[in-house]
C-alpha cells in the first residue's frame, strides 16, 4: 500500500527523525525562477520531528506497561495486518502472503492481543479512529477481520461518529468482499490505486489494468455506503505529467469521498531502484521535477470540487474527515496491535518487528511487549503543535509565541528566506504555504523544528 511507501500508518510508532546536530543552513531555501524544483536538493526525512531516547527489550516493556495503565481520554486505535498477495516495486514494505491459514491465525493472535490490552489498560476512550493497515488487509477474510474488530470494541468504546479504516488494494473489493467488509462495521475505505494507466501499473506489479482498477472502484463507489478515499503516487516510472493528469480526470470520475496524492520515495537498495538501473523500468521521474506533478493536482482537484484537508490530502464531500493520519502525525494517543504496530501512549512511541510468523507464536505464550519504545522529546509538545499546524499548510505565529515562548526572532531568518524563495506568505503573524512550499512541506517544517530546538538547546 502507498501508506506504506510514504510511509504512514503503518509506521506511525516510529521514531521522528533525528535533529542532535542540526545544519541550519540546509534549512534555507534556494531564492530562484521555480521553487518547486529548486528550492532544496532533497527532502530531509519522510515525517518531520525529533526523536526521543530508544528503549528495547525489557526496559521498552517496562515503559509501555507503565503508560498502558494510565488513565486517558480520546484515542486512536491501529490494527496492523503484515500481508500482501503481490509485491509492488514502489513499496519498501516486504508482506507475508496470508495464504495456509497464516491469516486466520493472525487475527486470533491480533484478537488476542486486543483483549489483552482491554485487561491492561487503564480507563480511555472514546476511540476517534479506527485504522486497519498494512500491508494489506484487504486480502484477508471478512469474517476474520470482523473478529478482530469486534475485539477492538470490546476493548475501549466507540465514538459514535468514529471513523472505522480498512486499507487495501483495489482487486480486493469485490462485491462479495463489500459485503463482507460492510457487515463488519467499517464506514472507510482506503484503496491504494497509484495509477489508473496500465502500461505504469504494470510496471509496478499491479494486477489489474487502468480500466478494470477504475470499474471496480466505481462499483464500490456506487453503493454509498461507506467514505471511499484512494492513493495516486506521482513519479513513478514511465508516469508523464500528461499520464498524471488522465489519474485525476478519471479517479474524479468515479464518484470518491477523498485522495491522497503521495511522492514516490525510492529506497535505498529496494526493488524499484534496482528495476531502474538494470533498465527493467524506466527511470522514475527525479525530485527536481516531482514538484511539477504536486502543483497539477493542486490545481486540477481544486477545479473538480476537491478540497484541502492537509499536504498531501483531498476530500470532496462532507463524509471523508480523514481523522487518523493528521492523529498519528500529532503523536496523539493511540493503541496498537499486530505485528508491525506502531502506536503512542503519553508522547512515547511504540514499534513491533513486523514478523508475523513470530508474532503468532509470542501470542499464544501471552507475549505482547513492543520491541521498541521511544520516549517524548522535551519539546514534545510544541513539536505536536507544529507538525499539526504545518500539516495542514500553515503556522499561526502569534498562537506559537503565545503558547510556548520562543522569541520570534528565533525564526525570523528563516521565515524571511521562505518568502523571498517563494515558499510562503505571511500574513497578520500568519505564515501560509504557497503551492511550492505545500510541496516542501516536510523540509519546512523540519526546518521549524530543528531551529527551534538549536535556540533552546534541546
């Protein structure tokens, strides 16, 4: 899923990047005639912040016991399913097929670990969000996903507005498959299209063709009853603007609630980059002219009746709210389980190996300790603050100081350096992104955070 190419939820209990030793003159933007490729050689991380100290073993059990009983108010809660049927190039992620009753076992293992957590944890809730990501979940048998969601509420209460996630690919949902889905509960689905072009989703190892990938979504767009978003990637190989711009005009078309249009990430090592020196693909389309693709959608969502929930995300009707994303950005609390779970509990963040073979087996001896924890860094709320604010296209200053006490000449350089490059406005103390600097958003607000920590030594 391209959640996991970002990545996003699946990986939300990792840590933030680490800021220890900052240069704060890669944090200036390039001043020239096109920001959207030339304002920075690279984007610093994938999700901005800092991390705090990593605990593991006993100590990272320890920490996640003592915040598992402590009382809390609203949180989210991520169910993370390790399996894929296929393997697409642009994914870093290496699934486990769900085949030889694998799957199964998984998810009583998974209700297992829910149930667990309802004995464990001290009094929370409502549950705001519910996500069930990967991976790819949609692969595995609805009735073994409703169990593992019947668990989910049995452990903490629901809103009654809650939103409830099933990612999966587009193959995935086939009428029997809604069928099965909707009786289970869930009110969101968010498919992992990243092309509707046949000739790019063949190169990546997508199953079905451009045309059966958009029959199939407006089938389950046509029966109303749950919010449908999907994930587009832009540079992927083979992927012109024009090709690009077919994605928008026909994923418009087929009646959706939301989008997502993400940034392909070639990793270090991984398939899509070998594939593309041994001339198996063509060579995927460079950072330098990435920002190019983000400036269309920008523009072509905004004519077909889009609007902006954050960077990198779309809505186009009132049902789509898009909750759990911007939740786990913020660090806010949120429930784990599964083999791959990442989740935060009081700012500490927790990861599990996603294994899960061996996760299967740790269950039935009753082992469900994180194999890593990291703590809050000192400026763990502010931080918060910022990637929230920022997310989303903006960062009120006045709010900032008010709040949390930096001297505003802290980021006076920087600010200054943004707008001359064309990388925002300000405002009445109001700083907002241009369309460049949406597409920078990552190195801008990593950029807050790091200079924020230099002036106060954290």
């Amino acid at each position: 899923m391209s959640d996991n190419q970002t990545p996003s939820p699946s990986m939300a209990g990792m840590p933030f990047a680490d800021v220890s030793d900052p240069d704060p003159d890669r944090n200036l933007a390039r001043v020239g005639p096109d920001p959207l490729a030339d304002a920075f050689l690279e984007k610093f991380t994938i999700h901005a912040g800092q991390a705090g100290p990593m605990l593991s073993g006993t100590e990272a059990g320890e920490a996640y016991r003592a915040r598992l009983v402590s009382p809390g108010g609203p949180l989210a809660f991520y169910v993370h399913f390790p399996f894929c049927k296929g393997r697409c190039l642009f994914c870093g992620f290496a699934g486990k097929s769900p085949a030889g009753g694998l799957g199964e076992s998984y998810c009583r293992a998974v209700a297992s670990e829910i149930e667990h957590l309802a004995r464990a944890t001290g009094p929370r809730g409502p549950a705001r969000t519910v996500y069930f990501g990967g991976g790819t979940p949609s692969s595995l048998d609805p009735a073994d996903l409703s169990r593992v969601l019947s668990a989910v509420r049995s452990c903490v209460p629901l809103a009654n507005d809650c939103e409830i996630t099933l990612e999966g690919a587009v193959h995935d949902f086939t009428p029997a498959s809604m069928d099965g889905f909707l009786k289970a509960g869930f009110n969101r689905f968010s498919i992992g299209i990243q092309s509707f072009d046949t000739a790019v989703r063949r190169g990546m190892g997508r199953v079905l063709s451009g045309d059966e990938a958009a029959a199939r979504l407006s089938e389950v767009c046509s029966l109303d009853m749950a919010a449908v978003v999907i994930d587009l990637i832009y540079g992927l190989p083979g992927q012109t603007p024009e090709v690009f711009s077919r994605d928008l005009e026909v994923a418009a078309e087929t009646g959706l609630d939301g989008l997502d249009t993400y940034q392909l990430n070639v990793f270090p090592g991984g398939e899509l980059e070998s594939a593309a020196k041994e001339g198996k693909v063509p060579p995927p389309v460079p950072l330098s002219g990435q920002g190019r693709y983000y400036a269309l959608a920008w523009e072509r969502l905004g004519r077909k009746g889009f609007r902006s929930l954050s960077l990198s995300h779309y809505a186009r009707s009132s049902r789509e709210r898009n909750i759990y994303n911007p939740w786990a950005k913020r660090r806010r609390d949120c429930l784990a389980a599964g083999a791959g779970a990442g989740g935060f509990l009081a700012g500490w963040a927790s990861y599990r190996r996603p294994d899960p073979k061996s996760y299967v087996d740790a269950a039935a001896r009753g082992e469900f300790a994180p194999d890593f924890v990291t703590a809050p860094p000192s400026s763990g709320a502010i931080i918060s603050f910022i990637v929230g604010e920022m997310e989303e296209g903006r960062l009120d200053l006045r709010e900032l100081v008010s709040r949390f006490g930096p001297s505003p000449d802290a980021l006076a350089r920087l600010l200054d350096n943004w707008v001359e490059a064309g990388l925002a406005e300000i405002r009445d103390e109001l700083l907002t992104m241009t369309v460049a600097g949406r597409f920078w958003g990552v190195n801008l607000t990593q950029a807050v955070v790091e200079t924020l920590a230099a002036a106060s030594g954290s």
